[in-house]
C-alpha cells in the first residue's frame, strides 16, 4: 500500500503489506494474462507500477489532492477500475460482451462518490406531473427512418460537463430544449443549466436565483410524456420531433468506465432510474445490434467523445423508455 509521511507519498514494503497484498497481485496478473513469481522484489516492482500509474493518471487529468486520505481512497478506486478494465476488455475481445470501458476522468471515483454524478430522483405517483403533461399522438403516416442522428442536422449543442454536482436532470431538460428550440427558430442556442439548478429550490438547490427575462434564451408551454416504456414510440418520437430527454439506470461500474461500443450491462434495471440524459438518434451495429446514441454531460473525455451507444430493443434496457419525454415550445 501506499502511506504519507511529511505530506510526501512513498512505499510501504513490510512484510505485512507484502502478505496483505499477496492476492490482489496474483489476481491482476492473472487479469493480465502473465505468471506471477512470488518474490518480494517481482511484489515491489508491481507496487511501483501502481504508483507510477496513479502518478501518470493525476498529470493527464490535471488531479491534485491535499488530504492524504482523500488520495488514498481515490489511488485504491484507480487502481481497482484498472482491473476491471482488463477484465471486462478482455471478455470484449472473447466476444463475451458488446462494449469496451476504459481508464477516464472519473475512474478514480469511489462507487459512492461516481453515485453523487447520477442526480435524477423518480417521483413516483406524482399525479401533478401526469395532469400537467400534454397526451403523446404518434403522427400518422410519418415516414420513420431506420436510423437518424440529429448531430448531423445541428439539433445538439456540443457536449457539456456538469463537473460534480448532480445536475444530469438539467443537461438532459436543457438539450431537449434547445432542440426544440431550434426547429422551432431555425437557431441553435446553447442554454443555460446553471439557470435551472439555481432557480430550483423546491428541488433541494440552495443558490440564489439569478434569472433575467431579458436574457431568456429559449421558452416552453409544456411538455409531452411518451408512454413509459415502450421503444417503439421513443424512436417515433425522437424521428419525428427531436432530441428526447430520457432517464436510465446508470448506477453501474461498467456505464462510469464505458468507452466504446454498443452498453448492455446485464444487471441494469427499467425500474431504477438514477441518470438524467439525451437521446439524440438511432441505429444499428452490424455486429451488435441496434442502438440508441445518447448525450451524457460528463464531457468529451467520457465514452464515445462524450456519448454512449446504448443497446436498443433489449426490453426497455436500463430504463431508457421509461421516463421519456420533450418540451412544447
């Protein structure tokens, strides 16, 4: 393990550590796929691997820490997301699974910490909510296309990041938005999420308020809810109206270290909903199958340049049909 001495990180190699460690290193180079030789200095070299490792990891993403503790538990979270990646990547290259992840800003997060991103909260029986929201009435005779990407028709701002706070609600409600807004104006305006979080009390928030009508950047009249659960209607709606601000279940290991590919996570629930995002579009993996492309605001360092392809048709995967819906504008 690593400890701290006059505010300097260094090695611990004693005998305690050595035999306390003895297993997670058999298990990483079995991971690895290489023979472990159980010899202090082969332990030591090892160590020393992790830690240069966590050294390189805090350079590129620009870490610093002045609680020993803090680096400590963040070193311990790097390194066990370090394992998990050659694990999981190595199942990708079996062809086990249909997504690789990968070492990002985030990978230091403890669980519990990475669960603090995931700021969506379901309300269940809120009747306000359902008398409020305008009826779903799928077009008739709309000519849906197989696959759509609303990139491409400059529907979506560029990818945003919310940092820390969970305010995933507000990215997801300012995209759908502002994709309204522009097929509505013709303009593509990039609003404001901080807007929302401050002026949201009643939602726990505790900043003042700072809006301005005079700088309103977009309105609505409402909003349309999608009937919960159902994929087909989601990619009528997405189709024929736009970006889609959806809910899913992102309290997984595997969603906070995705990289690339088309994400099943097989313990995901429809049920669970814990992170606010963006359908943007639709399509379908030659070798994976169809998929939804969805808009995260965990900055382009994240996934697919700041997206994630989530498997489509799986029963309503991860939830993603559940809680769908779009402003009125």
């Amino acid at each position: 393990m690593f400890i701290a001495s006059e505010n300097e990180w260094r090695l611990s190699t004693n005998d305690e550590t050595i035999d306390s460690a003895e297993d997670e290193i058999v298990e990483a180079h079995r991971s690895r796929n290489r023979q472990y030789v159980r010899t202090r200095d082969s332990l030591k070299a090892l160590i020393r691997q992790g830690y240069d490792d966590w050294e390189a990891f805090k350079g590129v993403h620009s870490k610093r820490f002045t609680d020993n503790d803090i680096e400590n538990e963040r070193m311990l979270a790097f390194l066990a997301s370090q394992q998990q990646v050659r694990r999981h990547n190595d199942a990708f290259e079996r062809g086990d699974v249909s997504f690789k992840i990968g070492i990002n800003h985030i990978a230091d997060l403890p669980f519990s910490e990475y669960q603090k991103l995931n700021g969506y909260r379901r309300l269940y029986g809120d009747s306000n909510a359902q008398k409020n929201s305008s009826h779903w009435l799928s077009p008739l005779n709309a000519d849906i296309p197989e696959s759509l990407d609303w990139r491409e028709h400059g529907y979506v701002t560029d990818v945003k990041n919310q940092g820390m706070c969970g305010s995933c609600w507000a990215f997801s409600a300012t995209g759908s938005l502002e994709g309204q807004h522009k097929r509505s104006s013709g303009n593509l305006v990039s609003l404001s999420e901080q807007n929302l979080v401050d002026c949201s009390a009643k939602y726990g928030t505790q900043k003042k308020c700072h809006f301005k009508k005079a700088t309103v950047g977009a309105d609505d009249t409402g909003f349309v809810d999608l009937p919960a659960g159902d994929e087909e209607q989601l990619k009528v709606a997405v189709a024929t109206q736009g970006p889609i601000s959806v809910a899913i279940d992102a309290g997984h290991r595997s969603f906070q270290l995705y990289k690339e590919g088309v994400y099943f996570e097989s313990q995901c629930s429809p049920e669970m909903l814990d992170h606010g995002v963006l359908v943007v579009g639709y399509g379908t993996d030659p070798k994976h199958g169809d998929y939804w492309i969805v808009k995260n605001s965990w900055g382009e360092t994240w996934g697919e340049s700041g997206y994630i392809r989530m498997a489509r048709n799986k029963k309503n995967h991860c939830g993603i049909a559940t809680k769908a819906s779009y402003p009125l504008v």
